[in-house]
C-alpha cells in the first residue's frame, strides 16, 4: 500500500513499543537483538577517554569505537528500563530496526554499558555524527562570515535533507511518525555542503486508525491536533517541519515575522520565497490541508525560481474511502 494514500484517512498512531520494548524487558530485547543480529558484543565496543558528548535526565552519550574502526555514538540510560526516559529507549530499538536512510542517524545496534560501576544497561549504538545539532550549526555559521557567503544555501540544503529524510519515514509501510522533529533532533555532518540527519525516535510511533493519541513532542514544533489530543497522522510531521522552516529563517517561531528577513540578493530571495510557501503550506490548521512530506521535498528540490511567482502546494484529494494500516 502507498503511504500516501494515508493523506485523507486520518490515521492515527500506536507506540513504537510492543512487546518485549514495551515492558522494557532487557533480556528479552537483547535475544531479539541476537536473533536479528543487531546486539553488539561490549567487548567490541571501545569508550573513548573524556569522552562524554552530552548528558540529560535519560543519562549520557559518549563517544567510542566499534570494532577498533568505526567511530560511533552511545547512548546510555542513567538506570535500567525502568523510567519514561528509559522506554523511551528501548522504544528507538525498536524502531531504529526498520530505519535506513542517508539522511537518518544510522543504527549500529545495542549493546551493554555500564555507568560508574553499576548495573549493565542495554544502550543504543548509533552513527558518530562529526558536527553538532542544526541549532548549533546555525549560531555558528551566523557568527561565522561563510555565512554570509553560503549560510541560506547550507541552511536550506540541511532542510532539503530533513525533507529527504522524512519522506522515506513516511513512506514506509507502516508509516513511522517522528513527532519530535526541531532543530535539536537534526544533526549537521560537517561536510561541503553540509548534510542533515535526522535523529531521536524516542518518541516516534507508528501510524494506526486506532484510539488513544498521546500528546507528545515538544510544545513549540507541536501541531494543534497533538496538542489538543486529537486523531493525528503525518500531517503532524508536516506541522512540525513548517515550524523548523521559520525558526530557521528568523530565528523564532512567529510565523508573521517571516515576512521582514531580510536576504540579499537575488538567489537568497528565491530561496526565502520558495521557504515562505513551503512553510505556509506546512502550517494550515487542518491537517487535511498539509502537503505530504513527499510534495514539500519535490518542492525544495526544484531550483528555486528566478521570479517572483508564487506557487501554491495542494495536497492531493482525499481518497473516498479510509485505508487501515495492518501491521
């Protein structure tokens, strides 16, 4: 089935976490990892020496060695799964199985880590990302003078590699929700041109016509019907996109401050005009209204006009009868 006959159906979500992910049953995750090939020895895994990239309520993320050659990201639960933060975690096993995408944090798999002299945790061991969030990226090329040489090209670039990215997820079968997508959850290799990687499916879900919806994701990138608890689908994500265009244009997330950036020149402002409609597109208030993600990176990937023309993106019609998604 084509995920984007989803457009009119009105699908709504079921968690990620099933099963052994979720109860958060480690041993049992750690046989499934085994059987499937994903559970990586600890003795192939090598911490680096000061090597700690972050760290919140969930633990930390340290940076190490895969085999003595790869370099990779471990992301390690302060406790066992026992807490929101710690299925949260085993919630990403479970859908990073499934994932494998350029523009998607690669999973390596999980493995056993321990946290000053504690009990063994069950960790995620993702693609080492050499650069920091978009977030970062952003304030650094805005103090940087390549920004004013290539900053809008890079910035809309990593945009069009989140659209990339996003419309693989939603074109899966099922389709998987990320519902967390900000600035925060992007992560920007440091290449020429840089590239975009979308990353923490913590909270992601995959799309069901089924009851209840929780209200999830972060409040400011949130769409109204997550918000207010209703039926929600992958119209969430396009929501949600919209408003990392307009952070990533102004810096803040007033849509009516788009309209006084200012771009110079005259490829900048077909750049602004192109983001203008995208995100307008992406912020309807009725879901139903929202292009597919699978528009917006058509759209972005379209040389931007050398006019000032506006094009208006309609998501196609709804289809006259509901499609259920059979996992």
């Amino acid at each position: 089935m084509d995920a984007s006959s989803l457009g009119g159906a009105d699908p709504s979500v079921e968690s990620c976490s099933e099963g052994a992910f979720q109860s958060s049953d480690m041993q049992h995750i750690m046989t499934i990892g085994i059987i499937e090939h994903w559970f990586v020895k600890p003795s192939d895994i090598t911490p680096g020496p000061k090597s700690i990239l972050g760290s919140g309520s969930f633990g930390i993320v340290v940076k190490g060695m895969l085999n003595h050659a790869t370099e990779v990201a471990i992301k390690i639960p302060k406790t066992r799964f026992q807490s929101r933060e710690e299925s949260q975690l085993a919630n990403e096993m479970r859908l990073f199985r499934h994932i494998r995408h350029p523009n998607i944090v690669l999973f390596h798999g999980a493995t056993l880590m321990v946290i000053n002299g504690g009990s063994p945790c069950l960790s995620l061991v993702l693609e080492w990302v050499d650069g920091g969030n978009f977030g970062e990226y952003m304030q650094q090329l805005g103090s940087n003078a390549v920004f004013e040489a290539d900053g809008h090209a890079f910035a809309y670039k990593i945009l069009l590699d989140v659209a990339r990215g996003m419309t693989y997820l939603h074109k899966l079968t099922p389709v998987i929700l990320h519902l967390d997508l900000k600035p925060a959850n992007i992560l920007v290799e440091k290449l020429f041109p840089p590239k975009g990687k979308i990353t923490d499916f913590g909270l992601s879900r995959f799309a069901r016509n089924s009851l209840p919806q929780p209200k999830v994701g972060t409040e400011k990138y949130m769409a109204p019907e997550v918000a207010q608890r209703k039926p929600y689908g992958p119209a969430a994500d396009v929501f949600s996109f919209g408003r990392v265009i307009i952070w990533t244009i102004t810096g803040e997330l007033c849509p009516e401050l788009i309209s006084f950036t200012s771009f110079k020149g005259q490829e900048d402002a077909c750049l602004f005009q192109t983001l203008d409609e995208v995100a307008s597109s992406c912020l309807e208030e009725e879901p139903h209204m929202r292009p597919h993600l699978f528009q917006l990176y058509d759209r972005l990937s379209t040389p931007p006009p050398t006019t000032t023309t506006t094009t208006k993106i309609v998501p196609p019609p709804p289809p006259t009868t509901k499609t259920k998604i059979v996992l």
